[in-house]
C-alpha cells in the first residue's frame, strides 16, 4: 500500500503507477476510450478521491467508477 500524504498537491512515481494502473482498469472495465470527456472525469475524480485520502486501491476504484452525478 502506498503511504498516505496529507491533502498533498504532487504524487510521486509509485503514486503516479498506483493511480495510473487504476485509471487503465476503470477505463477497460467501463469500456471508455482514454482520450475524451468521460476518461478526463474518470482522472479527475480518481484524483480527488486519491486526494481526500482514501488510499485502499478496492475503495479508489470503487469510488471512481460511480456514475456522473
């Protein structure tokens, strides 16, 4: 598990693979071409929830999978 960092701002490289093997999975998963719109949304949220601390791969995609509110 990657160690947790408070609310901050860069991501070093093994945070950068964590995130980014998350993102490919979702973006297969959901069927989702990695350039567009919804892949941007995918980034964006993943971030965001990564960012608020939860740091649990299950949770981080589980959350960002949700479907656009």
């Amino acid at each position: 598990m990657v160690p947790s960092r408070d609310r901050c701002s860069t991501f070093g490289p093994t945070e950068v693979d964590l995130l980014h093997s998350i993102f490919e999975q979702i973006l297969e998963e959901k069927g989702v071409e990695s350039s567009g719109e919804r892949a941007n949304e995918i980034a964006a949220r993943l971030i965001r929830i990564y960012q608020s601390g939860v740091r649990d791969v299950v949770m981080l995609k589980k959350l960002s999978m949700r479907p656009r509110e």
